[in-house]
C-alpha cells in the first residue's frame, strides 16, 4: 500500500496510500409505523418507494438478518450504532460488469449530472451519478487496476478504493447496514467482512483494522467532463438492473440540514450537505472547502497545498500527488471531529 503524510507534529513523515440506506435503491422515510417484511423487501428488490425504517432498532436482530456471513466477534465499532437502512444485503445491486461507451455515443446523462473521474494507466473512465445513486458501488479495473468506485448517496461521499488487498483482489457489495449515516460494504469472500465507506476500513469481521488504499478521483459535470477529458469512456445505464437512471430517490435531501439516520457529532461551522474535498491522512484528514478561486492553498500545520482548477481539485505533498475524495461536511465531522483538519 502506498502512503500518505502525517502531519507536522508527527516524528516521522511517510506518504500513505499512496453522498434510506448508503446502499439505497429507492428513497427511504423515517417513520415510527411498522411494516411487514416481506412487502419491504418487495419494495426495495424493484427499485421503487421504498422500506419504512424505525427509529429504534434492535441491534442484535439487525446484525443477525443482515445475511452478512461475518465473525462478527471481531468489530472496531459499537454494533449498537450498526443500522439497517431498508433493503437487506445485495438490496442494492452493486455493479461487478460495467460497460462503457464513448462520450459521443452516451444516451441519457445530461450535462448536469456530476460524474466521477477516474484514471490510470493511460485510461480515463466517468461513472455518472444517476447511475451510481443506485448501485452505490462499481467493481471495475482501470488501466490495469483494480479499484472500487464507491458512493453513498446519503453523505454525498464519492471515494475510489483499491481492491488488492493484502495480495488478494476482493469484490464489493452493498450491505445494506449503515453507521454513521454511512454506507458499510461488504467485501465477498469465504469469511466476509464490514468495511466502512467513509473511513475506508474494515470495522466487522477478521479483516478489522484493515485499510484500503485510496486513489484519486476528481467530481464534476459530464458537461465539463467531456471537454476537459475528451478521450475518456462513460458507464453506460445498460446495467442489466431495472432503475429510473433519469431520477434520484433522493429528491430534496440535501437542501435540508437533517439527515434520515442519526449521526454521533452534530457540528455547525459549516451546512450539514455542503461537500468537502477530502485528502485522507495517516492518523488524520484534511477537509478542504470548495468556496475557492483558482489557485494554490496552503494547508495549516501540514506540508501540504491544495490546488483548484477550473473544477478540478489537487493536493500535493512535495512533488507527490496526493489522493483525494469528496464527502458531506456532516459525515466528514461524524467520522474525524477529533483528529481532523479543516481548510476553510
């Protein structure tokens, strides 16, 4: 795995590593009436209106209908904060064989959806919102890399992870559990495991403790996209799965200050939606605040700067580029209120 940089007040600096459910189908409300199981599954399994979720949940019938085959006496946090979102395990399709079309080919993404760049090896692949408000995680390989393209819809957290982990290249599904408000995944293998989307770790199972390495990833329209990246190819909304890729379950939900699920930390310095740009440290994360000129930023009591560019966002250490995601500010707090760093 590569590295990132601690901070200054670190003694050694290395470089490491170098946005209801956080796997929705279909938009979920919280209310306190009940619902038989059966027509919520229903309801979740064809996309549409959605599971009616409590707001208490027993925490040992969560885990224990989760269908996630896990050992689950090995976890890094409380399973009392482990919530079910609405639709059980696979609820949410992950995707595992994306196809992808030229930019002068592609049907039914306008201009104004945002869409995840992300390169390697010479490729450059786009992975539109209105297909990902969906899935919420993309199994592809890009340039030859193995990579996890990942977002939670209820954080607006957009973050690329390798899947080569410790020699093995594991495949992603949606659990349909949150914590934090946040997509855990679930990786697919003998003895599965809980990896938590927004801290990019294990956090149930043997793997506990282990990290994900980040990669880079820029998010923009697919209007700027197609100028700025001519030569990229774009997930096409042949999925193979039955959604209305021209709307978002998610309608209204971040012109709002609340979110459906509880979160730990309640932090008002900044609009609980607005997105951040995120550089993950060893230790710590820079959250960067997109109301910037073009330029170059220094970064508080670090040897990092940050550079914005007609949409695009770059941290760097040194010559080293440094990998970045974008995250809610509410779910960025929830997870780093006490090691983190805050470039306003």
């Amino acid at each position: 795995m590569d590295q990132v940089p601690k901070t200054r007040s670190s003694l050694t600096v290395n470089i490491v590593g170098l946005i209801v459910v956080a796997a929705l189908g279909a938009l979920f409300y919280v209310s306190m009436k009940s619902s038989d199981d059966s027509s919520q599954s229903n309801r979740a399994e064809s996309g549409s209106d959605i599971a009616i979720v409590s707001e208490t949940q027993d925490v040992t019938s969560t885990l224990s209908r989760s269908g996630i085959d896990a050992d689950f006496s090995q976890s890094s946090i409380p399973f009392d904060q482990i919530l079910s979102g609405g639709p059980g395990k696979d609820g949410i399709p992950a995707i595992s064989d994306p196809r992808f079309t030229q930019l002068q080919d592609a049907e039914g993404i306008p201009d104004a959806v945002q869409v995840m760049v992300v390169q390697h090896g010479g490729e450059t692949k786009l992975y539109p919102y209105n297909i990902l408000v969906w899935h919420e995680i993309v199994n592809d390989t890009v340039g030859g890399k193995p990579l996890a393209i990942t977002f939670c819809p209820l954080c607006g957290s957009a973050i690329v992870f390798e899947r080569d982990v410790e020699g093995q290249v594991l495949e992603f599904g949606v659990s349909g559990l949150l914590y934090e408000s946040n997509l855990l995944m679930y990786s697919r293998e003998d003895s599965e495991n809980l990896w938590s989307q927004a801290r990019g770790e294990a956090v149930v199972g043997a793997r506990t403790g282990t990290k994900l390495a980040h990669h880079p990833t820029q998010v923009i329209t697919f209007g700027d996209a197609r100028e700025r990246f001519p030569d990229a190819v774009v997930m096409d909304t042949n999925t193979g799965s039955n959604r209305d890729y021209g709307n978002t379950p998610y309608s209204g939900y971040e012109d709002t200050e609340d979110t459906i699920f509880p979160v730990s930390v309640q932090d008002k310095r900044f609009p609980a939606k607005e997105i951040f740009y995120v550089v993950p440290l060893e230790g710590s994360s820079i959250a960067v605040r997109q109301n910037k000129q073009d330029g170059t930023y220094e970064v508080p009591d670090t040897d990092i700067t940050v550079t914005f560019d007609r949409g695009l966002v770059t941290a760097n250490w040194g010559d080293a580029v440094l990998p970045g995601y974008f995250e809610m500010w509410f779910s960025w707090a929830a997870h780093n209120n006490e090691n983190g760093i805050v470039l306003e």
